[in-house]
C-alpha cells in the first residue's frame, strides 16, 4: 500500500488512474500504513495531492478526517515555528553572527509548495567558523541547551522538551524541534566516507522571503546541493526520510530544462570534491525517478552514463525493498532490510579494514548495546518500573541488529551473482 501511495505521489501524470487504486484499500490498511506516512513525511502531500485532483473521496472517512485534523494542527506547529523563528534570526542578527537559514522554510516554495504539507522539526544555520562561539551563545541565552556536539554541527534542545511524540503527534505545536548550527554537511565520522567536500559560504547569502518574515538565505544551487548532501548522508546511515526524496522530486521536475541553474550547479561541482559529489547527485536523483518518475535534468545524462556498475545494480535490485522497510533501529522488526545499504556503503570505501569496520559497527555494534545496558542499570535514580521501558527498547535493538545481520548476510550470494561479470562471447570454451 504504501508503494501505491509513492506511485500516487509521482510526476508522470497519472494520477487518476493511480488514485483509483488507492480506493481499493480498507480502513484497516490505511491505519496500518499511517504510521509509515507520517514517519516517511509523506501524509500531507498525500492528502493535498487528493484535494487538488478533488479525490478526497477514495479515503475511508476516519482517514480522511485524521488526515485534515493533522493538516490543521500542523498549521498552528507552523504558525508556532514561525514565530521562534523569527525571534532567533532576529537575535541572530542582533548579535552580528554571520550566517544563512538551510533547510526548513527556506525550503519554501523551492523544494515545498506550501510549509504546512511539511513536518519540520528543527532549524537548520549555517554558520561560518569565527561566529560559532558567539552563535551558540546566542542560541543558549535564548533558552536552548546543547544536546549533541559532532566535529561539524552542534544540536541544541528547550530543556523542556521530551521525547518526539508518536505518530501523528509529532504535528502538535508543542512536540519537540531542536536547533542545529552547522559548519559543513558531510558527516565522514558516522559512515567513514572521505570526502573533501564543497565550501558553502555565508559572504554569498541571498535575502530571502517567506509569509511576512525576511531570512539570510543561500543561492538555489547551494539549496539544491545541500539536500543532495543531506539525502546521501543519511542513505548511508540505513534511512532515508522518503519525504526528502520527494522535495527533491518536486524541484528536479520544476526546474529540469532551466539551463542557467544546471550550469551554476556544474560549476559549483568543479570546485569541490568533483567525482564523488557528482555520483550523490547522479544516485540521489536517480532515487527521486526512481520513486516519483521525474525528468532528468540533461546536465546528468553523462554522469549517469559514468555511474559504477555496481551502484546502478543496488538502484535497480535493492532501493525499493529497503525504501519500504523498516529501517530505523528503534522499530520493532525482523530481518530488516536496512543492511542492504552495506552494499552501496563499500563502494564508498577502500578494500580492507575500512569495509571490516563498517560491517563490525553496523552488523555488530556489541559495544555500543553493551555501554546502553550499563547505563540502565548504573542510572540510580531509575526505579524498577521506569528500567523496563529502556530494556524493552534495547532488546528490539539488540533483535533488529541480530535478525538484520542474517537478512545481510542471506543477501551475499545474490549480490554477487548481480555483480558477476558476464564473460564476453569465445571465453566459455578457453575456459
């Protein structure tokens, strides 16, 4: 069903058609795949999609009526998020810190026809390096506290907040958003994958406008790159928010034949990291047709045509099923599909103990459980009642890295069989 729904959502036109199919579902199957939608970000485009094909019809009632119940509340998360943000690009500015909104409204109309089909749940600012400190101070006296540092980005929370709500819950003005200040997008300490990177710059800033609120914003080829960037990090990490695959959908078909923005994004690509960036666009695009059936933009025919073999094999064989699994380790499942990913992950690495390690900490992240199990027991002021919760959620790590190290491991030979060379014509008898 939720395949039926990304069909729906594509960009081939056939939408009538598609929606017809969508009818044919029960109550039932529609609430089991909500879950899926609003995790995939994927539910208000859903509804909107019907209501501009006037459509609406081919929901149950109670699904319908959730679905509009949650685009109202998210309105008011919006309207809500508006606000905070302008209070911090305000102090922002107040202070003289240098830098440029990413992701979140400055997605807006670009990459998101309207805020309110989106769920955001952070603020995303470039910063440049001098400014760091004084950003961060900013951010802090406005009532954040620092949660999480890594070498590029630092992720602050309202002390008030708890863990993201549920469901369709995480609409409510009041579930949990955080704020990240980034220094770059490339996060090779997570998946290990070098990369020297593009320079993003707050000196080239574009004013940007979204509803009543001005913002220092990036040009639309940094915007584009920077989603790209983002969508192939977290492929590699095992999960991708299908939504993000969307947004990027929605642009490529928007500005497919615009041949002055492909010629920037060229450019921008010769100064960096030119041969493994262009393959994230090639895959991340490849993905967005893959799912949404949009046009290519011709600038990526030649890279397609220089994409390695055998990541075009885990496109063609293994993106849909793992699309469509349960790829977070927080959700119970058995033999999920999320290790699959290790076979596009390797081609991003040397031979050797870079893969080894890689298979080590995602197959077999022993250590890391065994650190989790003795804070639960070490955390004094835990009762008995409140540790069982965090068991539980450890034991469906523990089974989703057991079962998923099988699901791999059951892959192999099909894998190589994908990527075994076929022998040219006259070899068979020298053999």
């Amino acid at each position: 069903m939720a395949e039926t729904v990304v069909d729906f959502l594509g960009f081939s036109g056939t939408a009538s058609d598609q929606a017809n199919q969508l009818g044919g579902f029960s109550d039932r199957e529609w609430r089991q795949v909500l879950p899926w939608l609003h995790d995939a970000g994927l539910s208000l485009y859903l509804l909107q999609k019907l209501n501009d094909i006037n459509r609406t019809d081919v929901l149950p009632t109670s699904i319908l009526s959730r679905l509009e119940q949650n685009l109202a509340t998210n309105r008011r998360r919006v309207a809500y998020m508006a606000r905070q943000f302008e209070f911090l690009n305000h102090k922002l500015n107040c202070a003289g810190v240098r830098y440029a909104v990413v992701k979140g409204f400055s997605l807006v109309p670009a990459f998101c026809p309207d805020s309110s089909l989106r769920h955001q749940s952070d603020f995303d600012y470039l910063v440049d390096d001098q400014s760091l400190p004084l950003a961060r101070a900013v951010v802090e006296d406005a009532g954040y506290s620092l949660q999480k540092r890594k070498a590029n980005e630092l992720v602050f929370l309202m002390p008030s907040a708890g863990m993201p709500s549920p469901a369709d819950g995480q609409y409510e003005p009041q579930s949990p958003y955080a704020v990240e200040l980034r220094r770059a997008f490339w996060d090779s300490d997570i998946h290990g994958v070098p990369f020297k990177g593009i320079e993003f710059s707050v000196d080239d800033v574009r004013i940007r406008r979204w509803q009543e609120l001005t913002f220092r914003g990036l040009p639309e080829e940094d915007m584009f790159l920077i989603q790209v960037i983002h969508a192939f990090n977290h492929i590699l990490t095992g999960w991708v928010r299908m939504s993000w695959l969307y947004e990027i959908a929605y642009f490529l078909n928007q500005r497919s034949t615009d041949r002055a923005l492909w010629e920037r994004v060229q450019c921008r690509v010769a100064a960096g990291d030119e041969a493994l960036l262009r393959e994230m666009i090639v895959v991340v695009a490849e993905l967005s047709q893959h799912f949404f059936k949009i046009p290519i933009p011709p600038m990526f025919g030649t890279g397609s045509d220089e994409l390695r073999p055998s990541v075009r094999i885990w496109i063609q064989n293994y993106a849909w099923t793992w699309a469509f699994a349960k790829n977070r380790v927080d959700q119970l499942t058995l033999f999920s599909a999320s290790p699959v990913v290790l076979f596009l992950h390797q081609q991003y690495l040397s031979e050797g103990n870079a893969r080894r390690h890689l298979l080590r900490s995602r197959l077999l992240p022993w250590e890391q459980l065994f650190r989790r199990t003795r804070s639960i027991k070490a955390n004094s002021s835990t009762n008995a009642g409140g540790r069982g919760p965090q068991f539980q959620r450890l034991l469906i790590r523990v089974l989703f890295h057991v079962t998923g190290g099988l699901r791999y491991l059951w892959e192999i030979p099909r894998w190589r069989k994908l990527n075994k060379p076929t022998p040219a014509f006259g070899t068979l008898n020298e053999a």
